[in-house]
C-alpha cells in the first residue's frame, strides 16, 4: 500500500444529510459456513476460524496484537519485504500484502492468505498524479466519466475522478493470473456506506459504480468511523453507518464476495472524538449480525502520530481484547449456516430498534442482538420451536428465563447483548 491508512475518508467533506430511518438498516441472514476453504493457501480453512485483524502495522508488534486476540495482519507499509515477512513469520502471524516483487517470490509461503488489490480506489484522485495529466486517459479509460467533467473547468484543476472499475477488474485478473491459490482483497471508502459523501468527488452518489468495483476482489473491505467524525457533520456518531456498509457490499454483490470492514478504536485526527469502549463493541457486533466476515482495526492515531495508539491504550485495549477473544470462542458458530426458524424480536421503543442474529449448534440456539440506536428499550424475543429453557447472556453472568419460547431484556445506548439458549 501506498500510505498506512484509509484515513482519507477523514479528510474530505460530506455531503448533505442522508435522509436513512432506522428501518433502513437491517440484518441479513449472515454467512453460510467457512467461505476460504475454496483457496488452497488463503486465510483458514477451518471452523474454528475468524478472521480479526489490524491494518498496517510494523511485524514486531504482533505478539502484542496477538494477545488481544488478533490473529491477522492487514497491509505492510512500503511491503511485504524479506524483512517483514520473517519477523512475521516467527510470531506466527499471517498477513495480507501486496503482490510486489518480494509477494511474488513467496508464493508458496503460506504466511500470506491474501493479496491486497488497493485501498480506496472510489475516492477522489488528483488529475495529475492518477491521470499523469493528460486527459485522454480518462476518455479512454473512463468515457461515461469523461462526459460528466465540467469542460469549462481546465482538466489541470480537476480533482476528483476516482479509479475506474475496470482498472480494478483488469488489475484483479492479472494478480489472479499470478496466483490463484489465495483471494484478492479490496478496501473502499465512506461511500460504500455513507452515499452522498464528497470524498468520491466526480462520482458522488454515483452507487452504480460499487457492484462493478465488487467484481475486482474476493474478500470486499470498507472503512467509515462515525465516533470520529466531527459533531455537526452527517453521519457523526450514527454508528449504524457501519453495519448499512456491510449490508450495501452484500447487496451489491449478491453475496457472492466475502464482506469484511473496518472498526475505529483510536481518536484518529482529535483526541477528543476518541470513540467509548461500548462503541466499538457495537461497531464490530453490528457488522457481524449484519453479515460481516472479518474485522479490521485501525489503530492509529495522527495527531500526534501513534502507529499503535491501541496498544498504548489500557481501557480500549482491554474492551478490544474482550470482545476479539469472544468472538474466537464463538467462531464456529458464527461459522455456521444461520438458523431455519430465526428468533424475531420487537422493540417496544420504535426510535431504538434491535438487530439480531441467530444460530444453532445442536439443541442450543445463539441470539446475537444489538440496539441498532441511542436510547432505551426493552426487546421481546421469540425463539420457534423452543418453548422453555434458560437463556445465558454471554459476558455478563445473568441469565434470564425462557418461557412459552419468550423472553425479555433491556437495552441502553448501543448496548449488545449475546444469548445462548438450551432448552
């Protein structure tokens, strides 16, 4: 990668507010199992695992990140190198990394799962580092693109043309060509989940872009970090922008690609709009009940620089950890088809809705359910074909009683509650 971070999408404007409900954002049915096993060298093939990983970080760091129950390295600055790969290598931690010449060379390491095809090629480019300033590489490469450019606006001026789909579909198929043992990951920006964002530029809004931008990868990434947006600013805050991301990438790509995202735990630009410990935990569980298959963390910190501001962050790290050790334990259930007779659930408070999730792993049912809002409500679950039993909230050493397959729980601000049901 060309710059440690997808911290562009923090730099740009949004656009107007998106005029999204609560209802807008809902879960799917999630994964159907394992979705690596068709690679022979890709991340793992076994049901035991989930991927959680951390975006560009230096190899000597990952016994640390390995004790928070990271378990994947996104990304090498200026890499992979001989170097980096066998600091790696005896830490036991694999890694996503560019096809350069050293990847190439590696081919039959099988510390590298996947290869990185790009970071953000949706957003804006300037003309003359993307383009080489000549336009006639956009009529070429881009017509429809080329049409929609202001021609009374000298093309020296003209910022904004993002990398077109078809350079990222040619550039797949050629890493494909190099290798097809492993997947191609890709990581888009804020508009895969916050549509009228101006960071696209040329191409604000334009959604019809990402289904042909899907083409060019296996494993599908995005990033958007609504507690470190600025108050005032449009998605600041709403941490259900996350989880809509995960659900636009399945959309459009008939879930055919394996979606991951990215998490925010660092105040990236301001120290100030540092997100909670129960925020991050309701990113990562909202991207999970809506789907997702992977999380990435981005843990650095610009002002002033930290490339590991998690690590030096005692409360964040602990929640980190928390939640990265109980999504391990859970993975091969998360791992597994979603349930035939899901539970369903009704919000008594209509401004804070509940998203669920459900799986079965023999006579035991999992809920995984999250307040999809700020506020409070109390949350009505109906598990089918269950009519008594126990429910144990995972994390918390309660349980609540299951009677006439009912049951009932309190929600606050963002609050996750997981549930596993014997009857």
């Amino acid at each position: 990668m060309n710059h440690p971070s997808p911290l562009l999408v923090l730099l740009c404007l949004a656009a107007a507010a998106c005029p999204l409900s609560a209802a807008d954002v809902s879960p799917n049915a999630g994964a159907a199992g394992n979705p690596y096993q068709r690679w022979a060298l890709g991340p793992g093939r076994s049901k035991d695992y989930f991927p959680i990983a951390v975006w560009s970080q230096s190899p000597s760091l990952a016994p640390r990140y390995q004790a928070a129950g990271i378990n994947l390295y996104v990304g090498l600055w200026e890499g992979p190198t001989e170097a980096q790969l066998a600091t790696l290598k005896q830490h036991h931690m694999p890694v996503i990394c560019h096809q350069n010449e050293v990847g190439l060379a590696n081919l039959n390491n099988p510390l590298i799962v996947a290869w990185m095809h790009g970071d953000e090629p949706d957003i804006a480019h300037d003309f003359k580092k993307a383009w080489g300033g000549d336009p006639a590489r956009i009529k070429k490469a881009w017509p429809e693109q080329y049409k929609d450019m202001d021609p009374a606006k000298p093309f020296k001026e003209t910022y904004g043309t993002p990398i077109p789909p078809s350079w990222i579909n040619r550039d797949y198929a050629a890493i494909q060509a190099k290798d097809p043992q492993r997947p191609i990951f890709l990581n888009l920006s804020v508009g895969a989940a916050f549509e009228p964002w101006l960071g696209r530029g040329t191409r604000t809004g334009k959604t019809v872009d990402y289904p042909e931008y899907l083409k060019g990868c296996d494993i599908a990434s995005f990033d958007i970090y609504p507690a470190n947006e600025p108050a005032g600013k449009e998605f600041s805050g709403q941490l259900w922008y996350v989880p809509k991301g995960v659900t636009n990438l399945r959309t459009w790509s008939d879930d055919r690609k394996v979606v991951w995202n990215c998490v925010e735990c660092t105040g990236i630009t301001d120290l100030a709009l540092k997100p909670r410990p129960r925020d991050v935990r309701a990113e990562v569980w909202m991207s999970l009940v809506h789907g997702s298959m992977g999380i990435i963390y981005f843990v650095h910190q610009f002002k002033p620089f930290n490339e590991h501001a998690l690590l030096d962050d005692p409360e964040m790290l602990a929640e980190v950890t928390r939640i990265n050790k109980q999504i391990q334990a859970l993975a091969p259930v998360l791992n597994s088809p979603p349930s035939a007779k899901p539970a369903t659930v009704v919000s008594t408070n209509p401004e804070v809705p509940v998203a669920t999730m459900t799986k079965t792993a023999g006579a035991t049912a999992y809920v995984f359910a999250v307040a999809m809002r700020q506020g409070s409500t109390k949350a009505g679950f109906t598990v089918p074909a269950m009519d008594s039993g126990t429910v144990k909230v995972l994390g918390e050493d309660r349980s609540i009683p299951l009677a006439g397959g009912r049951f009932e729980d309190s929600f606050n601000d963002w609050d996750v509650h997981l549930y596993e049901i014997t009857p």
